[in-house]
C-alpha cells in the first residue's frame, strides 16, 4: 500500500462532534467519579451531624378595623349609640412595620429574656436551653449598660452550692456559690441562681451562658421574623420564624402578637379615656353649678316662707317655657362648642367625640382628627418624624385641625345669635308677666337658671355613661386565627438537598477538573488526535506494556503490545506491496524527538519481521544518540560509525546477536563522531545499503530525530517506508506539524504514523480498543500498588 493509496480527508470536517468519544474521555475516569461521589456524600454526612437543625414556627391572625374587613361585630351592637364613627384605616403594611418595630420586639425580648441564651455543652454538639435550663443568669442594670459584645461564660456545675465559671478569653477563672454576686472588671456583677429545673443530675455538666446586648438581640429577631399579608387584598397576616428550638420559635411569635394587641389597645383606649376626662371634668364644674342654684331655691323659699308657686301666670308662662326650652339648648350647644374651641386651640391632642353635636359635619370631622392623630402616634413607634409619610400626616392633621377650628367659630357666632335672639324674646316675655308678684318673678328666674344647670349636668352624665361602654368594649387588633406552631421536621439543614446537592457536587467537580485538565492539555493521546491535525496515514498504534522488558516480542507471546506489532507488520505489508524489487526493503524509523520509544519499536518490529521467517538486520543509524545497544543492555561496540571511517572493516565483522533474538542481526551506531552529517554523506553509506539489500529481506534503520537533526533527511532516499513514530501522552499536539508538512512536502517517501504508548482505555479514540488477550500466553504484568490499579 502506497501512501498514495491510503485515503486521507482526515483534516477535512474536523468540527464534526464524536458524543461517543466525547463521553468516553470522561466514562474511562469511572473511578474518580465513584470517588467523588462518596466523599462528597460522607461530607454531607458530617456536615448534616454536626450541624444545629433549624426548625420553623408560623402563626396567623387577622387585622381587624381594617378597610379590607370592614368594622368588627364587637363594635357593631354599639353602632346604635353614636359611639362609633368613621371608617377605620388600619392598613395591612402599617401593621407590618408595627408588628416588627423595635418597640414591639424589644418588648418581647424582655418579657421572654431572649437576651440572655443558655447552651447545654455535648459531645458533638451544643443544644440550647429554653425554658429548662438548671440555672438563671441574673446581670445588674450596669452590666447590661455597658454590655457592648455578647459575652460566654462557661459555668460548670461542681455540686448543689458551688460553680466554676470562666469565659472564652480566660480573663478570669473562679469558683463561686449560688445567689453571690460576682463582678466583672469594666462590665459590672452578676449572680446565679437555681431554677426548678435544677437537679443532682446537671451536677458535673457544663452549661455556656451567652448574654447578648438588647439592641444586638433585637435587630437579630427582626431581621429573622418574616411577616407578609396571605395575599393583596386580605387582611390577614402570617408571621413566621426560624430558630434551633421549637419552642423558643412559638413563644417569641405568640409574644409578638400579645404585645402587640396590648398596644394598639392602649391606643384605642386614649380616645375614649380623653372624653371621659374632659366629661367628669365638666360635672365636676356643673356639679358646683347646680349645688349653687339649689341652694338659692332652697334661700329663697326659707326666707320667703314659700312652699308652693301659685299658677296665675300658667297661661303665660306656658309659652315662655317653650321659649326657654330652646335657650337653653342653645346654651348648652354654644358652652359645648366654647370648650372644644378652646381645647383645639390650646394643644394638639385627642378630642372628646359624641357630645351630641347638632352639626353632624363637625362630630365627623373631629372623629376624623382622632383618627389621624391614632395612626400618626402609631407609626412614630417604627418611624421617624421626618419620615414621608409622617410628614404627610401631619399636614392633614393641620390642615383639619384648622378647618375645625373655622367651623367650631362659625358655630359659635351662629349660636350666640341664636341665643341673643332668644335671649331678647324671653325679655319680652318677661315684661308681659310684669304684672306678676315681685317675690314670684324673683323666683322664677332662680329656678329658670336651676332648669339649665340640671338639664347640662343630666346631659353630662348620658355622655360620661356612653363614653365609659366604648372603653370597656376596646378589643384587640389582631384575632388570632392560628397560633403559634412549629413542625418537629427541621426545614434546614434538607437532608435530601444536602445529599442530591453532595451528590451532584461528586460528579461536577471531577468533570470540571477532567475538562479543564483536557482543556490544558496539548498532548497527544490517541488516533483521533494524529487523524485531526494530521493528513499522514496512520498505520497502527503500540499500547502501553505493562511488563518491564524491553524486548516484548517472542514467539508465544500474545500480550496487547505484542498483537500491535503483529498488526503493525501485516499492515507494512501493504505499504511495500507495489515494491517489485527482488532487493531487501529499507524500513526507517524516526520521531520528532528524542524520547518517542523510536530504538523500542525499531527492536520490537525487526524481532517480529524475523519471527516471520525473513532475514531481518535493525540498524542503528542515529549516530548522535545512540539507543539500540542501551536498549538491549550491552556495551558499545564498533557499529556505523567504524564503517563509514574505516575502510577496512566489513559488515560481517559488526554484526552480532543477542539470546532473545537470535532470528535478528544487529549492528550498532558506534562511537559518536564529531561530524554525524558528514559521515551521512559519504559514499560508504551508498555501499552499506546496497550490500545489506542483498543480503537480507527487511533493513530497519533505527534514524535521529527529524526536528533536532538533518541526519535523517540526507539519508531517506535510501528509505522504501519511513515509519514516524509519536508517542501518546508526550508529544505534544502543535509538533505534528513537522510530520505533517514532511508529508505534504514529499520530504519523507512512503511515511506513516505509529502511535506509540498509547492507553488501551482510551482506545483509538472512536470508543473501541484493541481486545487482546486471549486467555493463553505467559504474559507476566508488573504487580501494582492497590490504589494505582484502582485510578489507573
């Protein structure tokens, strides 16, 4: 077979993608992959032991008053009495924001001690104590000032009375007893108590006791507790958190809901407990009022000696006394509107509502002003004054309050008309009874002022009656329609997401470090490798020997290598097939640099050519490196070298043989000249070939280097075939282009590529290997370490 005859379009369609050998670069890593996977898993094994589970509690209430839910049933059997108005503005996302401020979660840090956090030590972890910790750590108020860090001390239990506590710095190392103060330089004194917990079992334990300053516990807890409505349009929240202790998550979220309740009941309350101020303030007036009025009635009938009122003028009064009927409701209107007037005036604060106003605009109104001033004090608790929102507030508050200070003046100018009118049609009344006695005129006007004062104080105490029913049904914000639960299934760590997680970890990292490996790595692995960057024709590859002889040859011998070599030699068959000449064959054997296993393969093919029954000669031309008499491990002897310098010696004097070849004749290289190519060009070389042609059937010339040296182009026209050898693993991939460009150039007659020391894993890169080994032969591999024939 000529190199002419052997196809070539190998540099054609490279970008084609073999998924097959794509895959197999990494399935033949099998084992790293295995690897990998089991210690990723005993890593999420460790992480998952060692690691505190966190476990999540939720609860769920329903914001009532709400614009979203309308007004509340407790509310509405009150509805009848004028004591509840307006429409109610709690929003869902105020709420939210109140639910979790600083006030409200400061709140439920004291009242639950969430500052202070007991750990019971274990052997492979800590596990905290709530609620049931043996002791109680009690800091004074100067300890807790000038708390900047959360600080650990480990206290162990040595016996009923006594402890030995020191913290991580080791800046003291005490023993003390229960109940003894204990002072800390620069921080302040603590004690230690019992609690019910306490028993002579936690006698020999340890307990770590971690106090943590209130404001570093209190952004802790709001940044953990997630609060969001259901939905857009419900009102109805879920409050969740996630913590190491079940418990602890449950009773942090039902505290947050009390302590909630509690202070938008306080809220709620300050509106009606202003009203009931404002009205036991005026009875107590009134009450002076009319205990002066009585008292003048009671003088006057004393010193008159009057019992009874003679009706002369029932006629007349009769109409007076309608008159005086709407006097002194005038009156009452216009004191009434007087002191709102005056309370408007004087503070910014709640005002009294439902004292019977005749204009229903300004009740409205003022209801409307209490609503404003409610949700501006609330969300000052979670916000500042120069917030936005704040400051939108108050502009409406200002701008009603100024309004309602407009409409209570207009009322008030209205009324005193309508009282002077009144006030002017009782005069002429009055003059119309003139005729009555004196001592009955004087009378009257006694009891007409009595009748005001009564009708006010009566009025008074409806309005106090009512106002004290709409404090005593003030009820909570918040129902609570679930409360707080926890699952004993932690949500985190996951084990299975842990595990698919490790698991999917195992895999990727050896793929990432086999794809950056290939990504970097230039050299030459397999067939594939020669048939793309290549256009010489490729006649057969060597696989690694596992055995340590240099000779692998022999005619028993049915080891992998031994078949490729076996292969290697039918195919040169086929190469020297249009070769007529009745002359031995010229075989050459190159690389492009040293180090290729060029001598092994040169020895290895004549030794199988010699099996065959022909008469074979390997000669060592690489006169600057030679390898064949090291290879084969006897001294230097006169070879090449001598014959070229020497006219005297013949070829039959050089030759000789070793005992596993004895088919093979050999002549050395010789000494190293001084001048290689010289030597090449003499004519000495022309009769060495010539004689060897008549002489044997295959001449295999072990040459130097093509990329180091000119000796071997200034003797391959004497070459019939010249064999290049690579070797995988080690060439690397941009030095194919001497062979290749010695091809395309004609530099080289009748070249091909043997692929030496390749992996049989790997195949010749299409995903299929050599498959030799029968089961016969005695091939006798190097014994391995365990973990290299594991991760071979």
């Amino acid at each position: 077979m000529t190199n002419q005859s052997i196809p070539n379009n190998q540099i054609e369609g490279n970008d084609t993608i073999n998924i097959r050998a794509e895959l197999e670069k990494y399935l033949i890593h099998w084992k790293w992959f295995v690897l990998g996977v089991i210690i990723s898993l005993i890593i999420a094994f460790l992480y998952l032991r060692y690691t505190t589970p966190q476990y999540t509690a939720s609860a769920t209430i329903m914001i009532k008053d709400n614009q979203k839910s309308g007004l509340s049933t407790e509310l509405e059997a009150f509805k009848d009495l004028g004591i509840i108005g307006g429409s109610s503005s709690n929003n869902p996302d105020n709420e939210i924001e109140i639910l979790k401020s600083r006030k409200i979660i400061g709140d439920v840090v004291s009242k639950l001690k969430l500052n202070t956090v007991y750990m019971s030590e274990g052997r492979v972890k800590n596990s905290e104590l709530f609620k049931n910790s043996p002791i109680e750590f009690i800091p004074d108020q100067q300890f807790l000032d000038n708390l900047e860090k959360p600080k650990i001390l480990n206290i162990d239990i040595e016996s009923e009375s006594s402890l030995l506590i020191y913290d991580e710095e080791n800046t003291f190392n005490e023993r003390i007893d229960f109940d003894n103060n204990f002072n800390i330089p620069e921080l302040g004194s603590f004690s230690l108590k019992k609690t019910e917990n306490f028993n002579k079992e936690e006698i020999g334990k340890r307990i770590i006791a971690i106090q943590y300053p209130y404001d570093y516990m209190i952004d802790g807890y709001i940044k953990r507790v997630n609060i969001s409505a259901i939905n857009k349009n419900s009102s109805v929240l879920k409050l969740s958190l996630k913590l190491s202790n079940i418990q602890k998550a449950e009773d942090v979220l039902d505290e947050i809901i009390k302590q909630y309740n509690d202070d938008a009941i306080l809220d709620k309350s300050k509106v009606s407990k202003k009203t009931v101020d404002f009205i036991s303030e005026r009875l107590k007036n009134v009450g002076k009022e009319l205990a002066i009025s009585d008292d003048k009635v009671k003088d006057f009938k004393k010193r008159n000696n009057v019992t009874d009122i003679e009706s002369e003028a029932e006629l007349i009064l009769k109409t007076d006394t309608e008159n005086r009927k709407r006097l002194l409701d005038a009156n009452i209107q216009l004191r009434i509107i007087k002191s709102l007037n005056e309370e408007l005036k004087n503070t910014e604060g709640i005002l009294p509502i439902n004292l019977g106003l005749q204009d229903l605009n300004i009740g409205r109104s003022i209801a409307q002003y209490n609503e404003l001033l409610n949700t501006k004090n609330r969300l000052l608790k979670s916000a500042g004054k120069k917030n936005t929102v704040i400051i939108e507030l108050q502009g409406k508050i200002d701008n009603l309050r100024s309004s309602l200070i407009t409409s209570l003046q207009n009322q008030v100018n209205s009324l005193q008309y309508n009282v002077n009118n009144l006030s002017r049609e009782s005069n002429r009344f009055s003059s119309k009874i003139s005729s009555i006695p004196t001592k009955e005129r004087e009378f009257l006007d006694i009891a007409r002022q009595q009748e005001i004062i009564a009708g006010l104080y009566t009025y008074l105490l409806k309005k106090k009656e009512e106002t004290s029913i709409s404090l005593a049904v003030t009820v909570p914000n918040a129902k609570i329609i679930d409360k707080a639960y926890g699952s004993n299934i932690p949500v985190s760590p996951k084990k299975k997401i842990i595990f698919l997680a490790a698991l999917l970890l195992g895999l990727i990292v050896p793929f990432i470090i086999i794809y950056i490996r290939d990504l970097l790595d230039t050299k030459v692995h397999t067939k594939r490798d020669i048939e793309d960057l290549t256009s010489v024709p490729f006649i057969g590859d060597i696989p690694h020997s596992e055995t340590k002889e240099k000779i692998v040859i022999a005619s028993d011998a049915r080891s992998s290598t031994a078949e490729a070599f076996r292969l290697i030699r039918t195919n040169l068959d086929f190469m020297l097939s249009n070769n007529k000449s009745k002359q031995g064959k010229t075989i050459f054997i190159t690389s492009t640099t040293s180090g290729e296993g060029k001598s092994f393969i040169s020895i290895n093919l004549s030794a199988t050519l010699a099996l065959s029954g022909k008469r074979v000669i390997l000669v060592g031309m690489d006169l600057r490196a030679p390898k064949v008499t090291e290879y084969l491990n006897i001294p230097e002897r006169k070879g090449i070298t001598n014959y070229i310098t020497n006219d005297s010696i013949t070829l039959d004097s050089l030759k000789f043989n070793v005992p596993e070849l004895k088919d093979l004749d050999i002549i050395a290289s010789g000494i190293i000249p001084p001048n290689p190519a010289e030597l090449l060009m003499s004519n000495r070389v022309i009769e060495l070939f010539e004689e060897l042609r008549n002489s044997y059937d295959y001449i295999l010339v072990d040459t130097a280097p093509v990329n180091l040296v000119t000796d071997t182009l200034l003797i391959s026209k004497y070459a019939d075939v010249f064999l290049y050898i690579s070797r995988a693993n080690y060439l690397d991939k941009r030095m194919l282009t001497v062979p290749d460009t010695l091809y395309k150039e004609k530099k080289l007659p009748n070249m091909a590529i043997i692929l030496n020391d390749t992996d049989m894993n790997r195949g010749y890169g299409y995903g299929y290997g050599y498959g030799y080994g029968y089961g016969y032969g005695n091939v006798k591999e190097e014994t391995k370490p365990w973990y290299k024939r594991i991760f071979n």
